[in-house]
C-alpha cells in the first residue's frame, strides 16, 4: 500500500494505544511486519508541548519510517499549528484522532466527541491538510451513537478535505468498548471512498483478520488490544493473509528474548523507575497464557527496581526454555 511518497511494507497496521504504543512497542511492532504504528495521541494544545509525558510521546529516535503521530484537539488552527510543529520534529504522516471515547479527550470536545459536527470535522481536516507538506489520515468511530451512525459522511467529507487514508473503528463513540464491532458500516464506508480504508475493531487471530477484509473490502485492518504482549502477532497476520498457512506460537526463547528487548526499551525511554512500572502491564500480558506466568506477574508488580525485574523476567523464560 503506498501513502504519498511512502510504501509501507504491508496493509496491517498497529493501532494507536495511549499508554501502550509507545516507541519501544512501535518498534517491535514494526519488526514483526506492522505495515504502520501511529504513535499514541499528543495533544495540539501548545502548552502542553514541553511536558514530560508529550516530550516521551515524541521520541522517534530510531523508529523506522514512515514516523506516523496522531494529534488530537477540536480547534482548526491550533490542530494546524500541531501538525506543523510535529512535522518539523519528524513526523512524515499526521493522523488525526476522531476516534477515542476518552472523558479526557471527549470533555474538551475532541477525538470522537467530532464525529457530531460534521462542518467542523472538515474545517479540522482541511486546516490540517494545508499546514502540512505530509500526508494527512484520519481516525474515526463509526458515529456518534448507534442511532447516529455518520460514518459515510464522514469519510466523504475527510475524503473531500484531502485525507489520504481513513481507519475506522467499528464502533460507535456511545459503544465505548462494549458488544462486539460491526463491520456492515466500514463495509459501506469502503464502497464510498476513493482513499484507503482501513478497518478495526476486535481483530485478534489471522482467521479475524481474512474475515474482516473480507466482510468490509477494506485496504487494511489495524489491530489493538489482541497485539498487547504479543508483537509477532503482526507476522501470524501478514504471513497467514499472504500464503494461508498459520505459523506456530513463537517459542519460549523468542518470546524472553523480545520481552526483555520490550522491557530495555521501556527502561531507556522513561527511565529505570517510571520503565518498571509501565512494563509491568506488558509482562503480565505477555506471559499470561504461559505455564507459572501468573506469579511471575505477581512478582514483578511489586518490584520498583528495573534489573531486578529484569532479571525475573529472565530467570522464568531460561527455566520455561529449558
Ligand atoms: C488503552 C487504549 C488506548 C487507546 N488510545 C487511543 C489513541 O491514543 N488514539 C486512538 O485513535 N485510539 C486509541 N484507542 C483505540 C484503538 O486505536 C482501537 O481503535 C481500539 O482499541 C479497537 O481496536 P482493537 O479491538 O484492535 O483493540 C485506544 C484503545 C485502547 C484499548
């Protein structure tokens, strides 16, 4: 699939996880075959440029390109301002975020809080497109609510704003995270748009994935939660869709050894203090279907100390290979 200048290696692609997609997992993601990881959303508010949390957000150092970063906010300009901002820092694609349920993002009448103005969402995406010299992609929820499913008019409109790909969950922002996604909107929205359409929502095995394009015809599927503690994920996917063969589960050894690359990363980039305490979510989802995987994860939550668990970690993948 190409977006503007850029040729991405495959049409599965990581969605943006606040919290989780961060650049060690962005990374790994990408080496299992990830086509594109967008980075978790940063605020367009300037004010909030030189905090900690946005400076950590904006690390990209070593990520392979194309550096995607989702922007979030509801006003054109400043919307405008922030891509600008993140474009001379490195950013090749700026995606949008229409899509996040979030209090947080949603009080200040941002992320899918959007989707119920429509002359606004081209207002956003128009200002956007003309700030930056990069591609611009857009993330939507399919409406507001069940009853206020706009997703066509929506993609319509982002379309005619010069989005040059558009992902949509397959809920709406009222469906939170509840019930199951439905693909019978990103089917129509698909059948409606001249600009790629990739589709989400409760993709988690290669089965889901074939399903899915197939169901909705989409370009391209972007996968959440099913990736959480599970990279390789991306190269079951990728290989399964090219050859219909399914891979085996990687092996003890592989699985230490990409935690442990996890866990360094998550170290350098916040620090050994803040990197043990955000890794501990990531061991637990990696070795929760393992055999003992269960202590492990009690163990490691009550350490502060980052070679300490470390070299837990390390010790449960040795004795689990052995
Ligand atoms: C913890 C968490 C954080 C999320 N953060 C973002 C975000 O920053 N930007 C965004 O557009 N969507 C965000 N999402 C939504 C996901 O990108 C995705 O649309 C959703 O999880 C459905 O896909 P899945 O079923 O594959 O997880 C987040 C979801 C989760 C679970």
């Amino acid at each position: 699939m190409k977006l503007g200048a850029h040729a991405l290696p495959s049409a599965v692609f990581v969605a943006p996880m606040a919290g989780i997609t961060d650049r060690p997992f962005r990374r790994l993601a990408r080496r299992y075959g990830a086509g594109l990881a967008v980075s978790e959303m940063v605020s367009a508010r300037p004010e909030l440029r030189a905090s900690r949390k946005s400076l950590l957000r904006l690390d990209h150092a070593g990520e392979p390109a194309p550096i995607s970063v989702q922007i979030a906010g509801a006003d054109p300009v400043m919307l405008a301002q922030a891509a600008r901002h993140n474009v001379e820092r490195g950013a090749e694609i700026i995606d949008i975020n229409m899509g996040c349920p979030a209090k947080k993002v949603c009080n200040v009448f941002a992320g899918s809080a959007l989707l119920a103005d429509e002359n606004l969402v081209a207002r956003i995406v128009a200002a956007v497109v003309a700030a930056v010299p990069v591609p611009v992609t857009v993330k939507i929820r399919t409406g507001s609510s069940p009853a206020q499913r706009n997703a066509v008019r929506i993609a319509q409109i982002v379309e005619a704003a010069g989005a040059q790909l558009l992902a949509i969950h397959g809920r709406t922002r009222a469906c939170m995270f509840e019930g199951q996604a439905e693909y019978d909107t990103i089917a129509e929205v698909k059948s409606r748009v001249r600009i790629p359409v990739i589709a989400n929502g409760d993709i988690a095995t290669p089965e889901d994935a074939k399903c899915v394009l197939a169901l909705t015809g989409a370009d391209g599927i972007m996968i959440g939660r099913a990736a959480q503690g599970r990279p390789w994920l991306f190269r079951c996917i990728t290989h399964y869709l090219a050859t219909g063969e399914r891979l085996a589960a990687p092996r003890p050894r592989e699985i230490g050894e990409v935690l442990v690359e996890h866990l360094d990363g998550l170290y350098d980039l916040y620090g050994e203090e803040q990197g043990a305490r955000v890794a501990r979510k990531h061991i637990g989802w990696t070795v929760r279907q393992l055999p003992g995987g269960e202590s492990l994860r009690h163990a490691v939550n009550g350490m502060t100390v980052a070679h300490a668990q470390r070299a837990a970690v390390n010790d449960y993948f040795e004795r689990l290979a052995a």
